[in-house]
C-alpha cells in the first residue's frame, strides 16, 4: 500500500531518569518485580522466524553478585540453528524490506512507550538481576537509553528520507534508501542492555532483516527484550535472535553470501576477527558487508594544574567505578600534577574505600559483581600486578572475593612506571590506575597520553585555564570520538553526544546517529525525464 501522506514522526525527547528514591512509588515497584523474577527459574529459548525453538543444549543463568542463584537456563544454538535463523531472516526480508518506513517505525515507537511504561520494571529487573547493575545503572541503560535509541533513530531515519536531490527543471530526481540487500548479523556485548537493543533494531527500522547473535554473559535481558519487541508488534523473522557462543556461531554467519552487514559493539580483538573472516570471504559475498564495529577503550582524564579538585575526585570516583568500571567509556587511566595530588591523594583514598559494593537488591550500594569468573581473574591478575611489580602502589582497595558472586573492590593503583601495562590495556573493570606528572610537563603529558595505547574512545580534561583546555583538545584530537571538558568520560546521552571512537576503538560509527542509520541503507536515484528528447544530434552540430 502506498503512503498518501509525508509523514512527520514525534519529535523525540530524552526519557527522563527516575530516581528510586527512598519512598518513590518507582522504587516500590521495581523492588516488587525484583522479588517476583528472582522466585522464577525460566527458559530462554531461541527465536527463530517468530517461534520459540529449544534444542537439547541448556546452559545456566546465573546472577553474577549470587552466582549459586540461577535466573533459568538459556538454550544455545549450535551452526545448523544459525543457518536456520538466517533463512528465518532471508524469508522475511521480500514483505520487511517493501513495508512502508512509518509501520516499521511505528513497531519501535510502540516498543518504547512500552519500555517507559509497562515493561520498565521488567527490564530494569532484568538487567540488575543478569548483569549486576544497580537500579541508577539499570534505569540509564535499559529503560531510558534504550528508550532514547528507538525514538531518536525513527526520527533521524525520517530526517535521512527528507534529503533528497536537486532537480534540473524538465526532471525529478529521487533517492530511495533502500533496505540492505541480505541479512544484518547484530553481535552484541554484555555491558548495556541498550546496545543490545540497538544494534538489531537500527537496522531493522531501516527495512532490514536481522540476525541477532546476543553476549553469553547477558542472555537474561536479551530475552525479556525480545519478547518486547514481540509485544510491540514486530514481524515474525524480521530480528532472530539466536543465544550461544560467539566462537562458534559467528563464523557460520560471516561464511553465509547473503550477509549485507555485521553491527557489532565487544572488544577490539573479536572485531579484528570478524574483519578478518569477512576479508577472507570476500569474494563469496553478493554485496560487500556494512562492518560497524564499536569496540575497547582505555580512557583517560586528564587534569591540569587549574584544575577544581572536588570536580576532578567526583568525576575519578563516579568515571572508574559506576557499573564496576564495565564501560566502554570507564576512565581507566588518570593523569594528575603532583601540586594537585597532594591535597587529592588521601580524599581520593577515602572515598573509594567508602563505597558500598553488594547484591545490587539492596538500593544502598553503589557497585554490585563483575560480569563472570574470566573478567574476575583478569581483575585479580591485574591487582596481584600492582601489589608485586615495582613502581606501583595500591592506594585503595585491592580486595577480591568470589564467595558469594564475582567481587572485586573498586582499586586505585599509583604508578612512576609510565610503560606499565595497567596503563596500557584494557581491563574493563574497576581498576583506575593514576600517574602524577611535574606540573610544568603538561605538554609531554598530553603527548604521551595520546601515544600510549592504540585506542581512541573517551576521555575528560579537568582544567579552569581555557589556554589548558584548548591545548588538550589540540592535542588529544584523535585519542577520544567523545571527549569531555570538566565532566566525566561516562553517560553519553543520545540525542546530545552521538558515541563511538576510532583508531582500535571502532569505526566511529556513532551510535543513534544519522550517520549509523545510513550504514543500513543502500541507495538508489530514479532520474525521471518528463519529455524526453527525440533527436540524438545536438544543436552545436548544426
Ligand atoms: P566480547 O568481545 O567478549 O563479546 C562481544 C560479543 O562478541 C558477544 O556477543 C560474544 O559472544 C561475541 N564473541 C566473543 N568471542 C567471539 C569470537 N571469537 N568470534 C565471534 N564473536 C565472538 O565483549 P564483551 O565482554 O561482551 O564486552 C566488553 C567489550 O566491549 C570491551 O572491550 C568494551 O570496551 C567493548 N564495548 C565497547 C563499546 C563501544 O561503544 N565502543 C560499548 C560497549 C562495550
């Protein structure tokens, strides 16, 4: 059917953040759908062209910060599965691709009011329980940013449908966004609920068809959102989502010559794989595939010597450890003048070993687990590191316990060792590790700042000198896609710092942008000719 009618969608707006707030009716009833989830043991099975499939391969769900309780068990497919999903996808792509852009947008918008309204607590609850986040940290990334991707992209797709060529008098010319010809393969990581969300949804608003391959370690709220997207009214085949391994699963995908794009977000390393598989398949593929891959970070703050020290603590303490430092953009290195850190040092100290760390249920505490026993062995690797290496100094924390879930106290290592491996790579977790420099070496600071590690995703500059300021932003131009002036490098907001970074941290793609949006499109120009000449000679032969 066609559109007779130029559609202007809602303008959108940032879902507003609730507080939980100790006797808020939110706090009441996301505690209740706490209980209530954590009493059930469910199955998470595959979606495959709209049905539920289970094989006889089920793994476990367990809570990180409860590791004996187990949310369910997830079945995880094997490559026949994944063939199967991709056909479900290919089967559905003739009537996705041709439906109207505003029904497809519709489903997401729907999708959003139902994500701020009824299925809130269920996503919340989901993500806290799964991944191990607090109610803030939930709230930011399940309900609201999840929410601001759906509405904000049908709105920038709307814009992307609007640009339209000139037209020489005698013609009209048209560019038609069409869908990708094949299916997307979304890869999804474990730390944002609302990433997990995006990368499917993105392109599938554009008329995309999608298999999505979510992390091992978040299969819980994969699974809510799925059968939220199912409630708002998503086609049957349009997004499959199919849980397991990404070693084993991943390949089958890329070998496939319908693949038109792969929309991932994890670490750099597994990026590097998947552009190297598609490289090797090169010549089998029926289009070259979109690769949009958002990926590590080691992110830095900075701080001059004008720096306001309040600021500059706030932002180490709440930059480093809000979700245990399990953010893309966690500051994970921190570069201070010893005439600042002198009367920083201690507060610093304090204030980490004060933060409350424990089952994320219990709304007191301000960090809950890490993600699953490999990021916990790599957290405690790192600390036994810091503890024996010289030049290095653990200033606060240090603790690790797996007793009960997978704890690592927030930590805050000294180093003189400016080659020192923590400041280095990426641990993602709660780590920061902090170097002093002389006052007057800001310049070479920066410098080395920039050098130091292949990244070149976030990053903070404290200062109040706007001569400091303007020179780190000189200097550090390419060392983060989203950089920070006296604010933390966490909690891009869509809508207001379109994310994503480059070098080894991705291809700068900017989530929830317009610019991600046209990754998904291949377009097409009609040039109609009104009254089309009749005589190939021209005049000048005359
Ligand atoms: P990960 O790379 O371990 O996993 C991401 C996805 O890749 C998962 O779905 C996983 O199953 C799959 N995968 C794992 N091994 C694979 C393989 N060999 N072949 C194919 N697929 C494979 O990442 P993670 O631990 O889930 O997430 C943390 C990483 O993600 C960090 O490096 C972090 O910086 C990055 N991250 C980046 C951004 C960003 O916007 N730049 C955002 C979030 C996370």
């Amino acid at each position: 059917m066609d559109e007779p009618g130029i559609f202007r969608p809602p303008v959108p707006a940032n879902e507003p953040v609730r507080s939980y707030a100790p006797g808020s009716p939110e706090r009441a009833s996301l505690q209740r759908r706490l209980a209530e989830m954590a009493g059930e043991r469910i199955e998470m099975p595959l979606v495959i062209g709209g049905r539920e499939v289970r094989n006889g391969r089920a793994v476990p769900a367990v809570m990180p910060h409860d590791t004996a309780h187990a949310l369910g068990t997830v079945c995880w497919a094997g490559p026949g599965e994944m063939g199967r999903a991709i056909d479900a996808a290919r089967r559905a792509w003739p009537e996705w691709s041709r439906t109207p852009w505003t029904d497809r947008a519709a489903v997401f918008l729907r999708a959003a009011d139902l994500l701020a309204g009824p299925w809130r607590d269920t996503l919340n609850a989901a993500t806290m329980l799964g991944q191990s986040k607090t109610a803030h940290q939930a709230e930011i990334d399940a309900a609201c940013e999840l929410c601001d991707f759906l509405r904000f992209n049908v709105a920038y797709a709307s814009r992307m449908y609007a640009e339209q060529p000139e037209s020489a008098p005698g013609s009209w010319n048209r560019m038609e966004y069409r869908p990708l010809e094949g299916f997307v393969l979304a890869v999804t990581p474990f730390n944002f609920t609302s990433i997990a969300g995006n990368l499917p949804t993105a392109p599938a608003l554009m008329g995309a068809t999608v298999v999505w391959k979510p992390s091992e370690s978040a299969p819980y709220a994969a699974h809510h959102l799925m059968r939220l997207l199912q409630a708002a009214g998503l086609p049957d085949g349009v997004i499959n989502l199919v849980h397991g391994p990404g070693s084993e699963l991943v390949p089958a995908a890329l070998a496939h010559p319908d693949l038109a794009g792969v929309h991932f977000t994890g670490s750099t390393t597994v990026f590097r794989s998947i552009w190297s598989q598609v490289g090797e398949n090169i010549g089998s593929y029926r289009n070259f595939p979109r690769l949009v891959g958002e990926t590590g970070g080691k992110d830095f703050i900075v701080a001059h010597a004008s720096a306001e020290p309040e600021a500059l603590l706030t932002a180490i303490v709440r930059g480093s450890f809000e979700y245990q430092g399990q953010k893309c953009s966690a500051a994970s290195r921190v570069f201070v003048p010893d005439t600042l850190w002198a009367g920083l040092r201690e507060r610093l100290r304090e204030q980490v070993e004060a933060i409350p760390m424990g089952d994320v249920a219990d709304f007191r505490n301000f960090m809950g687990a890490v993600i699953n026993e490999r990021a916990f062995r790599r957290h405690e690797e790192a600390i036994a590191e810091a503890r024996s290496r010289p030049g290095h100094t653990v200033l606060a924390g240090g603790q690790v316990d797996a007793a009960r879930g997978w704890f690592v106290r927030p930590t805050v290592v000294v180093t003189e060792d400016w080659d020192s491996r923590l400041l280095k790579e990426e641990l993602f977790g709660p780590i920061v590790t902090v170097a002093v420099y002389p006052e007057r070496e800001y310049e070479p600071m920066l410098e080395r700042v920039d050098r130091s590690v292949p990244y070149g995703l976030t990053g903070a500059v404290f200062a109040t000198d706007r001569r400091a300021i303007r020179t780190a932003l000189d200097r550090l131009r390419y060392a983060a896609g989203n950089v920070y002036v006296n604010d933390k490098p966490t909690g891009a907001v869509v809508g207001q710092q379109p994310f994503g970074g480059s070098r080894a941290s991705g291809t700068n793609d900017k989530a929830g942008s317009l610019w991600n949006l046209a990754r998904w499109v291949t377009p097409r120009v009609i040039k109609e000719t009104f009254v089309p000449d009749r005589d190939y000679r021209y005049p000048y032969m005359g």
